[in-house]
C-alpha cells in the first residue's frame, strides 16, 4: 500500500464561520495534485490532477453544476 501525501487542507472564507458546520476543504500543497474532503469526513479524500481541478472549477463558475436551475 502507498502512504498517502500529507495534505495541508484550507476552507473558504464563508466555511470559517462556527455556525457552518459543513464544508468542502482543499490542498494545494502536493505538486501536481489537488485533494478534496468534506469536513464531516476527513477520512474520505478524492484526488485529481491540477489540471483536473481547473476544468472543475471552470465548469463550476460556468453553472454546469447549478443544481437549482
């Protein structure tokens, strides 16, 4: 079994607040890779390529995932 990096994990501004109690967190500090995690769940984290990451975000900003439309 390979070690998994050692991910230094962020929240956004609006996740710091205490009353969210539930929010994505990201790690940027592995070249090359991008990790994932719900902070709900540490223990479950999804990896991608950074270019991986910039088409999600692309597609994020341009309302692909829009789940209220």
């Amino acid at each position: 079994m390979t070690e998994r990096p050692e991910f230094e994990f962020v929240t956004a501004a609006a996740c710091r607040d205490a009353r969210v109690d539930n929010c994505p967190e990201v790690a940027t500090n592995v070249p090359g890779i991008v990790a994932l995690r719900d902070s709900k769940r540490p223990d479950s984290i999804v990896t991608m390529t950074a270019a991986d990451w910039a088409t999600l975000t692309d597609a994020v900003k341009a309302g692909e995932f829009d789940l209220s439309a």
